[in-house]
C-alpha cells in the first residue's frame, strides 16, 4: 500500500456513474512489500514475551496507518491486546464500610483457604488493597512477632540443656552464686532463726517484686523509684539524726515469710499508685502492618535497650580522664608486650610525656611547610643593575613591529631581509623552498622563515605575531612580525604594545593598493599611533610588478603621507622606500634594475639603522607584561617570556603577578636569548620562575615587584580619540596582551585636541575624529595604571584609542 495515495479524478462524465473510491489499486510491488511488512510483523508478535495473537486484517491496518512502519505497527497491537486483556480481569469490590467507599478486590482470608499457601508474602497479599483501607481480618493474619533479645550472656550453653557448660556459662552461674550467698550474709541477726521471703517465693523473685523489697527498704527521706510519697512504709524507721541515704534499721519481718510476703503486697497496694503508661499509640502506618492490639505493651529490659545507653560504661573505660590519643593505643601495648616476650623489638615509639608536645602554632607551621614540589633558594647577588648596565658595552636594543594589510608580502619581505643578512643559513632556506614547493606554494619559502605555525603555512596566512633578531654593526633589531588579517587585529595590537616604531608594507600592485587602503592599511597606521609609535617606515613592495613605475610611486608616497601626517604622525619621521620581497631589492642592497635609478635613497636597512635609540624609563619601578607561558626546559619548567616596560630586575628576585597576587622567584633569565643575570627596561626577556603554580600566570598579566605592586582596578577614566561614533555600551578593552571585557558607562566631556580644554559636558554621542573623556568598567579587576595606553574595539572594528588618566 503506497504512502502517496494519489486520488485519480477524471473529468469524463461517464466515470461519475461508477460507485468507486476514487484512488488508484495497489501495484504488484507494493502489494508484495505489505505482505513482507505483516508477516514481520506477525513473526515479531508471535516471538514476543508474553505472545500475542492478532489478525492478519489487525495487522495490514495497523501498517496503513503506520505507513508500513514495522516497529511502531508492532508496538500498537502489543499495547492494544495488553489494554484488553486488562479490561477483562475482575474489577473492583465494595467492603460495606463506609458509604461510597470501595477497595479492589482482595484474596480471602486463610481461614476460608482449605490448605495455607507455601510461602506468604506480604507483597502478594497487599497487592491489590491501598493504604489505610485493609480489612480487619487480613490485618490479623499478617501479625509477626518482633525478636526481642534474650536475657543474660549472648553466647554459651543453656544452664539445665545437655553437653558441656561452655566457660563464660560457668563464671556467670558462679558470679551468680557468689551474690546470693552475699546478700544471705548481710542479713540482720534477729532473722537468722526465721526463713527469707525469698525462700518462700522461689529461687528467683521478679523485676516488680525486686522493686517493691527495695522501696521497702528505703528510707522516708528518700525518693522512691516510682515517685511514692515521703511517708515512711510500716515496719520502717526514720532516725532523729541527720538522714542518710541507707537506711539505719531493716524493716522488721513477720514471724512468717507468708506474713511478711503479704505485708509487703499490702503496702504497695495502699501507697503505690499506678504507673503512668507512657507509650505512645501507636502510628496510622504501624496499626496498617501490625495491628493495633496484638504488639505487647512493655518489653523486657534489658542493658542494650535503654534511653542511657553509655558504651564507655558498659566496656569498663568510664575514665576520669580523657583518653591520650597521643599515645601508644591498647592494642598497641599488647603488641608491644608480645613482640618483646618472643624477643623482638617493639616497632611502636613509647608514649612521650605531655611536654615535649609541640604548641599549636609550630603545628601550623609545619603544616604550611608541606607541599608537593620542593620550594627553591635562589640566592641574589644583590646587584646595582643601573650601574651594571652602564658599564657594560652593549649594542643598543630596538623593537620594530611590521604592520600592513594581508597579503602585502610583511612576511616574505622580513624573511628575505633576514636571509640577506645571514640571519637564517642557506640549508634552512633550501629546505623551507622544498617543502613550499610539495605543496605548490614555492613563493612562501621566505615568509615561512617568520611564518612557524602549521595553521599559518597551510592557508599562507600571518596568524600570531611572530619574533625573530638580527644584528648589525651598531643595532640589534628585534623584528614582530604581525598579522594583517582583520579578524587578528588584536595580536597586531600585542605586538606593536611592544615596538619602539613601525614599518608599513604596502602592495604596489594595481587593485592591491586601493583594497589595502580601504582595509587594514589606514587601521593599523593608526593603532600604532594610538600605541605610542612616532616613527613609520612605509616600504612600498612588489614594485616589480609594476617595472618600478616612479609614477605609481609617488603617487603611493603623496596619499599614504598625507593621510599619515593626519593620523598625527611628523612628517620627518616617515620615510618611503621602494622594494621587492622576492627579488630582494632596496632591501639590503641597491637594485641594479636600470628602471629604479631614479631613486637616489637610502635601503631599508640603512633607514632602520637611521633610526634613533629609544630612552626607556630604567630608574622607575618593575613593570613588565606577560607574553607569552611556556615550558622552557626540564631544569626550569616554568617560564615567561615578554618585554620589560620599565625598571629592572636580577638573579633571586621576588616578584609579584597581578591581577593573581602571587609571589614568585627568579631563578634564571635571558635577555635576546643569552643568559644573562640582570634586565633592564626596554628588552626582550625570558624568565624562569620558581615557587609559582602555573594556574597563577597568564598572557597579559603584569609582573612587578612586591614593594611598588600595581593595583588592580574595576573601573577608569580615560581620554581617547573617537576613529567611530561613541556612545555608552559594551567595548572590548586591549592592552598588549590583556583582553578584557568592558562597557562605556558615561561620556564626561569632549576635549580640545590640542589645549585639551573642555568643549561641551556630557555629550549624548562623540563623532569620529574628537577626543573625549569617557568612563569604562569591567566586570573582573585588572592591572591598569596611568599613563597606560589602551585600544577600544567592538563588533569587530576598532572605534577608539587613548590613555588612562
């Protein structure tokens, strides 16, 4: 039967007169398909457990509605027979209690049974009747008695049964006899020649007749065990004198233990009162499972069932003094006892005196000095680092960032400047140009130099920023190479946190130049600014492609000027050289091209050496941001890598990391990847930490030292340059490293750019291109301080830059 009925209508008057359905016959194959469906179907309910039997008629309706689903065909009818098979049992049954009220029908009480059933089960017979409403008779049979623990010793052979006493019997039976004949002792002498009422009651008297003799016995003054009175018992006598808990005179029997046995029954009966039954009723839920009358009312005592239980009593160990758990323990001691009766040494320490306990606060002491790792002394040799470090006779030290958008040939281009001066060695290069090649990508050779990461080789794509150094006759250069692509615009801010200037890389090449324009070009000349950098280097690449037009040339070097002298760079510290990657012109030698001898300038490397060194902030205090957390070596597992900003450390250090506030300790450094035993601001180091958890460290956390720590704040008010419409909301906070997220709460004012005079308070909205007083919080402190430099980023763009007041 077809899933897809389709109804044939036929607009020829003639089919009207037919009385048909209307729909299409089953074709052979579905016909075939339907009779494969039901006998499944009927082979699955026949295996089933319990089986069920049903028709073929059942089942091919089923599988219509079901659109021949076995599974769910199979299921229905199982269900449906189960459902009448349910209806057909015997319903329900009135009890006659109450009116209205009916229970389900129940089994007959084994009274009416002619045999008991093997085996009862309170399951079972409860089966089919709901709490609270059993008949009275069913709860009659139920009735289990509960195990009450039997009197005396636990354990032994019974006193009158047959075999051997066991020993623990035997010194009870005798323990027993012994205060028998003790207590026939203590009696008084004038009773000697007269018979004990304990000789006319049996061998043994009750618990209540026990009870009563006592309370005989008992002074006036005393209270009873049942709260009787204080009026003395016939035959009692109360001294004149100061009372005392014993009595001074035993009650004075009758000539008869008959007498004296009534005497004491008539007693109780004229000033006992009876005792108060204070057990509660009991429960609804005990009464359905037990009954009401048939559980006994009191049970025998006996001294592991008592409201006062004392364990410690019971054992014999009722000490005055609280147990020394300092000390050997018992068990220990016979240990000790038999291990030096067979002539071996005890291998338990002997108790130490109270004394020679150490006090609370060593313990804790001792405590704080336990740990998994082995703390490590790194001695500091206490240098006068400023005075060491002019002494020594270093080239000066100069990060530049590389910034430009994708694919302007940034990496190509460093790695070309680096195999030009023997930075990398040649097998380096040749392997790089191999692998390149297997992968079709023979023109990535040089930019794999820079270019470490898998991910970055296979899409040919600058991801994380990426480090490399090379050294001239004066300078020691540190390159960063960082991404172009927008979507890492932040590791492009990490890196140029860190660069002392820029160099700009610009595709000449048609189409390329105007699309970098209006992408990344213009968005990282401008972060760069916001970070600090005053000197841009703009190498204009791929000039190749264009047979080293000086037309396009200046026409590049007049528009990317102009707009950079906007962005508020000096128009003496820009410089523009024209230079290819691959070829490796104006790059560190002069291109012998007969088409670039119109240029008279200097290589790019004769305009990076141009530069001036930079003045870093040395006599100020510790202040460095966390690159990057890494492994260095088995001997030092734990290192951080990143530049110092400002101030100096050495060998032995205490330092602090914030936001965590955790300590730690130097023990080894390097600086440009040479050992060395003190730092200074301005360089590139790697420490390696001692004494640290690595959950304490992160990318963008700040290292100081513990007498100037940075504070960690959670709100700030800082001036920034609008590059995009501001208005209060959430922004994305970079610092170097450290990424966080925020919101503008409040625009305080907008500010003259170049006095810095206040022109309108409390904006509704800042423009682009103003400078404006704006208030930012966070969520989570972080280490901030004025004058830090900051980026403010959302939705992908970067919408502002400025600095912390």
């Amino acid at each position: 039967m077809s899933r897809h009925r389709v109804k044939a209508v036929s607009y020829d008057e003639d089919d009207y007169d037919e009385y048909d359905d209307g729909y299409d016959s089953q074709d052979p194959e579905e016909k075939e398909f339907l009779e494969e469906c039901t006998r499944e179907v009927l082979s699955q309910l026949a295996a089933g457990t319990p089986p069920v039997s049903v028709t073929r008629e059942e089942v091919q309706e089923a599988l219509w509605h079901y659109y021949n689903d076995v599974e769910k065909s199979v299921n229905y009818l199982r269900g449906k027979k189960t459902k009448e098979a349910e209806k057909k049992k015997p319903t329900v049954v009135s009890t006659g209690k109450a009116k209205g009220t009916t229970v389900p029908g129940y089994p007959l009480p084994h009274a009416t049974i002619s045999s008991p059933p093997a085996h009862f089960s309170a399951a079972d017979f409860f089966c089919d009747s709901p709490w609270l409403n059993i008949p009275a008779h069913r709860k009659a049979e139920i009735l289990v008695e509960p195990l009450y623990p039997r009197l005396g010793l636990l354990g032994g052979a019974p006193e009158n049964g047959g075999g051997k006493v066991s020993k623990l019997a035997a010194l009870a039976a005798a323990r027993k006899k012994k205060e028998g004949d003790k207590a026939s002792i203590q009696s008084p002498a004038s009773n000697n020649a007269q018979p004990s009422v304990r000789e006319f009651k049996g061998p043994s008297l009750s618990l209540r007749e026990r009870l009563a003799t006592k309370q005989a016995k008992q002074p006036a003054s005393s209270p009873s065990l049942r709260g009787l009175g204080n009026e003395p018992t016939p035959g009692q006598t109360v001294s004149p004198k100061k009372r005392s808990p014993e009595p001074t005179q035993p009650i004075a029997p009758a000539a008869t233990g008959l007498e004296a046995t009534a005497h004491i029954e008539q007693a109780e009966q004229q000033e006992e009162p009876p005792a108060v039954n204070i057990r509660a009723s009991p429960s609804t839920f005990a009464v359905t499972i037990v009954g009401d009358d048939t559980r006994p009312k009191m049970t025998e005592p006996s001294h592991l069932f008592t409201n006062t239980l004392d364990l410690i009593k019971i054992y014999g160990q009722d000490l005055t003094e609280p147990f020394d758990f300092a000390g050997p323990s018992p068990d220990d001691i016979v240990l000790n006892a038999q291990s030096s009766a067979k002539g071996f040494k005890s291998k338990q320490p002997a108790s130490k005196p109270q004394g020679d306990k150490k006090d609370q606060a060593g313990l804790v002491g001792d405590m704080g000095n336990l740990g998994v790792t082995e703390k490590v002394n790194v001695k500091s040799k206490n240098l006068d680092v400023l005075s060491e470090y002019k002494k020594a006779k270093r080239k000066n030290a100069i990060n530049f960032v590389v910034i430009g958008h994708v694919d302007a040939g940034k990496s190509t281009l460093m790695g070309r400047l680096l195999a030009d001066l023997k930075a990398v060695d040649q097998r380096t290069l040749d392997k790089y140009r191999r692998e390149a090649e297997k992968i079709g990508k023979g023109s990535f050779a040089l930019a794999w130099v820079l270019d470490q990461g898998s991910e970055e080789r296979a899409r040919g794509v600058t991801i994380d920023i990426a480090t490399s150094k090379f050294e001239t006759d004066n300078t020691v250069f540190t390159i960063v190479d960082s991404p172009g692509h927008k979507d890492f615009v932040p590791n492009m801010i990490a890196g140029a946190s860190q660069a002392d200037f820029a160099v700009l890389v610009i595709d000449a090449s048609i189409g390329n130049y105007e699309s970098g324009l209006k992408g990344q070009t213009k968005e990282h000349a401008l972060l760069v600014r916001s970070m600090g950098v005053q000197r841009i280097i703009v190498a204009v690449n791929k000039m190749d492609t264009v047979q080293w037009d000086k037309e396009r040339f200046e026409e590049i070097e007049q528009q990317v000027s102009a707009f950079l002298t906007t962005a508020g760079f000096q128009a003496k510290n820009i410089a523009f050289v024209p230079c290819s990657g691959i070829t490796g012109d104006n790059i560190t030698r002069r291109s012998e091209d007969p088409n670039v001898s119109w240029y008279t300038g200097g290589t790019l490397v004769q305009e990076l050496e141009a530069t001036e060194p930079y003045s870093h902030a040395l006599d100020k205090v510790l202040r460095m941001t966390i690159g990057d957390v890494f492994r260095g070596s088995i001997q030092h597992p734990l290192s951080i890598s990143g530049r110092i900003d400002a101030g100096s450390l050495q060998i032995g250090d205490q330092i602090y990391t914030m936001p965590s506030g955790e300590t730690a300790t130097i023990r080894s450094l390097e600086v440009d990847g040479e050992p060395s035993e003190w730092a200074v601001a301005g360089q590139n180091v790697v420490l390696n930490l001692a004494n640290i958890d690595p959950i304490h460290l992160r990318s963008g956390d700040v290292v100081c030292h513990a007498s100037a720590p940075i504070t960690n704040i959670s709100s700030f008010t800082c001036k920034v340059l609008a590059f995009d419409h501001l208005l209060p909301g959430m922004v994305d906070i970079h610092r170097g490293r450290l990424h966080v997220p925020g919101r503008i709460c409040r625009l305080v004012a907008t500010l003259d750019k170049g006095s810095g005079n206040v022109l309108r308070k409390k904006p509704k909205i800042v423009p682009p291109g103003a400078v404006a007083r704006v208030v930012i919080e966070m969520d989570h402190p972080v280490p901030l301080e004025a004058p830090t430099r900051i980026v403010l980023r959302a939705g992908g763009d970067t919408i502002a830059a400025g600095l912390l007041e």
